[in-house]
C-alpha cells in the first residue's frame, strides 16, 4: 500500500501565534518532552530521515514547525517541554502561544502525547493531557522507544497509561525498529477523515 505520509514536506517554523498560516484543513500536534522521539516519530512515518531535525542535544526543536502530509492535513512538530538547559527563555515564549493555539484554532483536531516508555506521566505529560481535557481536544498517548525495554515492560506500561489517562487507545512504538508505526498512522489519518 502507498504510505499516506510519503509526501509529507516541511512548511515553515511560527514562534509567534500571529504568524500561524490560515485557521482551515485538520491539524494535529506532535507533542512530548524534549527528547521523547517526537522528530524520529515523524520521520519514520514518513520514511524521510531528513524530514525533521533529531538531535541528540535536548531541547533542540525551538519552534512549532508545520508539515504538510497532504493539502489541508498537517502535523505539528512541537519544541519539547521539560528542557533540561537553557529551558527558562522558551517556556516563556512558548506559553501563550499554546495556550492561544488551544483556545482558538479550528484547526486543532487531537494531540499526540509522545512519552518515553522508559520515563512515562512526568508532569510537563500530565499538564499537556490536562490541557487536552480542559479544552475537549482528543489525545493519544504515543509511548516511545519501545525498543530500549523488555515485552513485558511494555504491556505493563501500557496498562499503567491507560489507567491513568482517559485516553482511548494507547499506543507504543520504535521509530529505529519501524514498529507500531502502522496503528500510528491509521490513528492520525482517522482523525483527518472525522
Ligand atoms: N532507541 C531508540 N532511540 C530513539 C527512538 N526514537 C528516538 N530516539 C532517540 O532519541 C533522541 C531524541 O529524539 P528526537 O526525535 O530528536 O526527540 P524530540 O522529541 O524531537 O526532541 P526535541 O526536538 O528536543 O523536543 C535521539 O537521540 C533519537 O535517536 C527509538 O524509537 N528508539
Ligand atoms: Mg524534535
């Protein structure tokens, strides 16, 4: 089958929320901590390394990058929260902005909880999923780097998110092993067509 996010090309980065482009088509947020794998998320879906930037300095993404998947369907890579450095400065010019985006924009369809399985539920997650809730905005939560723990772990995590969240469906996945990308998918795309 054709991969639905092979077309996938980078828009522009806003900092400001008078920069965003026009209100319309179906976003949806790629959020998480600084260095939870949200660029790797996006660039194994789309199959495109060089898609979005990883690095392997936290706190790297500084912006709210746009990337077109196809017209009026776009997913917004997020800058990390929780910066380990420097982290005072971003915050501050990242508060309102989110906090405007969530309250305003139409666009706005779900958000995309990308937590490290590793270290799940850290505030900065609690306070985005509360966020979500306080503005009826579907989330999922996307537990990353299933790789790095054993089978076992990653059922019992699982279990432990879902508990905690009323999320719907939880979901792990690796973005170096290429797995769990498939239910991903079908999940964003579902809230394209909605
Ligand atoms: N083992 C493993 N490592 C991963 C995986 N996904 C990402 N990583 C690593 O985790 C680090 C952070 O990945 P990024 O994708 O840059 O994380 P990010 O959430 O975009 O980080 P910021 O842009 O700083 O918010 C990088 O060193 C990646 O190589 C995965 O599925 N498995
Ligand atoms: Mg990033």
């Amino acid at each position: 089958m054709k991969n639905p996010f092979k077309n996938t090309a980078f828009l522009f980065g806003v900092t400001k929320y008078k920069n965003l482009p026009q209100d319309t088509g179906v976003e949806i947020l790629l959020s998480g901590r600084s260095n939870a794998g949200k660029s790797s998320a996006l660039n194994a879906l789309t199959r495109n390394k060089k898609l979005a930037r990883i690095s392997k300095t936290p706190g790297r993404t500084t912006e709210i990058n746009f990337f077109e998947v196809e017209d009026n369907f776009k997913l917004l890579d997020l800058p990390g929260y929780g910066f380990a450095k420097s982290g005072h400065s971003r915050k501050k010019d990242w508060g309102p902005l989110l906090g405007e985006y969530f309250e305003n924009r139409k666009a706005l369809k779900a958000v995309i909880v990308f937590m490290d399985i590793r270290h799940p539920l850290k505030p900065t997650d609690l306070e985005m999923i509360e966020l979500c809730e306080s503005f009826e905005v579907a989330y999922v939560p996307v537990l990353t780097k299933s790789d790095k723990v054993s089978k076992n772990i990653l059922m019992k995590t699982i279990q432990q998110v879902s508990k905690v969240t009323n999320a719907k469906d939880v979901l792990a996945i690796s973005s170096t092993k290429e797995t769990g990308l498939e239910k991903l998918s079908k999940v964003l795309l579902k809230f394209r067509d909605d």
